[in-house]
C-alpha cells in the first residue's frame, strides 16, 4: 500500500502590486490611508539614513555598515504590525526596524562608529541589539519566546534572518524548538536574494525557504517582500497566531539593491540587468503610484519630508561625533579578569595620558 503520509504548500501574498493597485479583499481595514503614509515616511526616513550612512562610511566617519537599500518595506511593514509588546531579534541589517521602535537615531551612530555605547538598547524598547554572527540571533529569540509562554506574557517575538541564514544548524534547530513546544515566535526571512556573494539558489533546492518551517511542523508563508502592506498583513497574521503559540516563518521576498556591506562590491558578482530588473520592482515606486492617485502624497509633501528628516539625521550624526567613549572600555569585558598584559597595556595608556581629551 502507498498513500501520502503528508502533503504541503506554501501561500504566496501580495497586497499592492508594482503597478500601485491594492488587493481590497486582501488590504487589513485598520490600513487607512494615513497608516499608508506613515509607512511611506518611515520607509523613506530610513533610506535617507541608510543614503547618509554610506556616505559616512566613505569619509572614513564610520565603520563598515551594513545597507538596507531596497529593503524597507520588509522592515517598516512588519515593524508596525507589531505591538509595543513584541519583543524584536535583529541581525544586523534591521536597522529600519530599530528607528520604528524609536532607538535614538545617535545610538545608532554610535553604534555605527564602532562604540558598544551604541549597542545598548533603551530598556523601553524590547529588543535585543544588532548581532553579526549569522543565525546566532535564532537560539536567543527561541528563548525569550519559550520564557513568554513559560510567564504567560502575551508576547511574542519577532526575528529576523537573511536566505543565507536559513543554511545554519542554529536556524533549523531553532524552528524544532520552536515547533515542538509551540513557542509565541515569528521568524522573518528577509530573502534578499544575496548572502554577500552567493546567490539564492545555492542556499537550498527548495522552491520557497518558508517551506523549512514545514519539517518543524511551523505554519510558514510567503510574501512580496517589496509590497509593505502585503508585509504589514502576513506579519500581523503571523503574530496573531503566535500569540495563540503556533510559530509562523514568514519569507519576504525582496532585493538587496546595494552592497553587502561598504566592503563588498556586487558588481564582481552579479548582472547589473538583474539589479535593474529588481529595482522596476523596488517597494517605493509602487506606494507612490497609490498615494499619489489618492491625492495622499505629492511633491511638496516629500519635499517637506525630506528637509526634516535631513534636519533630523544631521542632527543625530552631530551628537553622535561629539560622543567621546572611555578608552578604558577596550579592556573591559573581554576576560572575567584582566591578565598581565591587558593590565600592563591599561598602565601604559593611562601614563601616556591618552585619556585627556
Ligand atoms: C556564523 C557566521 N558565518 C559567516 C559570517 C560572515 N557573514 C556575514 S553576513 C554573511 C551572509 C549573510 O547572508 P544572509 O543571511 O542572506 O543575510 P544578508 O547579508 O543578505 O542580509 C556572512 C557569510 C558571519 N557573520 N557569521
Ligand atoms: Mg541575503
């Protein structure tokens, strides 16, 4: 005898297409069009740091960084559609996610700069810092999901991983946690297409990566990571079944339209007609065919919008070159107790007086 023992699927959605027309069966009511534009500012107020960001970084003002060109949507979509709540688990690209949530933008300099100063996280906000090894983030979120089931909080936790990050053990032995004990937990993959050089399709022979979620017994979905209402619903679905303690992937499919980071260089890898073909797809040019024809957006509005947020990050960046971290820190927290070395380099550094402005 042969019957199927199982049988799966994924759902792909999409609310707003690239041509700019909405899905009314599919858009959430509460998505007015004012939300629609709060959306708008947000994701345009994080590609203008992102832009800023860059630009630093070729100065020689900060460290290497990590671009969110092309993936706003993703970020600003499935940050609103959490509550205040929510507990966020970045990587090290959700840095759109982090300004939603309302991390002092000269944190995030400071952070930038290469001052753990900048990796403290106000304790208003519930969210871990950026972490850089990969997939590391998922064991951590696991966690604090299991512990909101085990105090009976209310709430969930959304995390972040890249394509490239779904190839790790710590991914999937994180999603069998969390489909075993039914743990309040949304992972977000945001597919971007890229894991620094290596291309989606070597990742996984998998069709869809939410599909991983089905081995762990995880509901998982597939969304237009470039629509940030289509994000917006998937992820606020997702969150109201984890709330209810079923884990949900939810795969956001979406582009990264510029570098892995200031050291890399994409051009050495990759078509340049793909990258032209993703950006015809790109999430703002969609949001303002639609705000547009609604009359809910112009050029004076975005004018108006794009001085104050200029205003806003100069500002930011300001604070943040005028912070002076304590060069005692490079000591500390390294070694649970500081050897000869260290204390003898400590010693130097005080007697050269390096620690006078
Ligand atoms: C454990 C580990 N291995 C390797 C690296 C180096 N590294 C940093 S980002 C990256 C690729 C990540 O790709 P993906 O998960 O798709 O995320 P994306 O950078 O595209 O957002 C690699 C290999 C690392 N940081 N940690
Ligand atoms: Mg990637």
């Amino acid at each position: 005898m042969i019957k199927k023992a199982f049988e799966g699927s994924v759902d792909y959605i999409q609310v707003l297409d690239e041509q700019g027309s909405v899905d009314l069966e599919l858009i959430p009511k509460e998505i007015t069009d004012e939300k629609i534009v709060e959306m708008y500012k947000q994701m345009l107020f994080a590609r203008m740091v992102d832009a800023k960001a860059v630009n630093l970084q070729r100065q020689g003002r900060i460290a290497t960084y990590a671009p969110l060109y092309g993936e706003e949507a993703v970020q600003i979509g499935s940050a609103m559609a959490m509550s205040d709540k929510d507990f966020f688990v970045p990587n090290f690209r959700q840095h759109a996610v982090f300004f939603n949530k309302g991390l002092p933008l000269e944190t995030f300099f400071i952070y930038a700069k290469g001052y753990e100063e900048g990796m403290i996280v106000p304790k208003e906000i519930k969210a871990f810092p950026w972490i850089v090894p990969v997939s590391t983030q998922i064991p951590h979120a696991v966690g604090i999901a299991f512990a909101q089931k085990y105090k009976a909080t209310g709430s969930a936790v959304v995390t972040y991983v890249g394509d490239g990050g779904t190839s790790e053990g710590n991914f999937y032995e994180g999603l069998n946690f969390a489909g075993v004990f039914k743990i309040p937990l949304v992972v977000i993959i945001e597919n971007n297409q890229w894991a620094i050089s290596v291309p989606r399709s070597y990742q996984s022979a998998a069709q869809t990566l939410a599909q991983k979620g089905i081995a762990a017994g995880i509901k998982c979905i597939q969304v237009d990571g470039n629509d940030v209402i289509g994000v917006y619903k998937a992820v606020k679905d997702a969150l109201e079944s984890a709330r209810g303690n079923v884990p949900v992937i939810v795969e956001a499919v979406t582009y990264r339209l510029g570098m892995h980071t200031t050291s890399d260089d994409p051009s050495k890898y990759r078509e340049k007609a793909e990258e032209d073909a993703w950006k015809a797809k790109e999430p703002f040019i969609r949001l303002n065919k639609y705000l547009r024809a609604r009359d809910a957006w112009d050029d004076a509005k975005q004018a108006q919008a794009e001085q104050e947020f200029s205003a806003i990050i100069d500002q930011a960046i300001a604070k943040a070159e005028a912070f002076k971290p304590d060069p005692k820190s490079m000591f500390e927290h390294v070694y649970s107790f500081m050897p000869d070395v260290l204390e003898q380099q400590e010693a130097e550094l005080e007697s050269n007086n390096f620690f006078v402005d």
